[in-house]
C-alpha cells in the first residue's frame, strides 16, 4: 500500500514539532520559509530542482 504525501505537509509537521517540542521561535520558522521561496527564484532553484529529484528517484529504486 502506497501512501503519497505531498512535501509541503511533511515540512508542516516538521515546523510544527520544531516550535512545539525544541522551542524554535515562530518568527525563525516563517523566516526560514521566506527564504526557501527566495532561493526557488534565484538561479540556484535548477540545480535544486534537480538534485532533489535525482535523490529522490535513487531511494526510490532501492
């Protein structure tokens, strides 16, 4: 049985258990995904984009 979660809910989870359970302040979260949609739209996100998706096809194969 395949379950498909979609990576935005995942990295939800993980900012919510981030300030719940290690005290992480809010403001460093919400920073911290301002600065995951600045990169996407530097001339990084190709090299992003495509390095995640070559790792994700290798686990994917093992």
């Amino acid at each position: 049985m395949t379950i498909s979660l979609p990576l935005v809910v995942l990295l939800g989870f993980f900012a919510w258990g981030t300030v719940k359970f290690l005290g992480v302040r809010t403001w460093i979260v919400v920073l911290i995904a301002l600065f995951g949609f600045w990169l996407s739209d530097t001339f990084m996100a190709p090299a992003i984009e495509s390095e995640t998706l070559r790792r994700g096809h290798r686990q994917q194969l093992t």
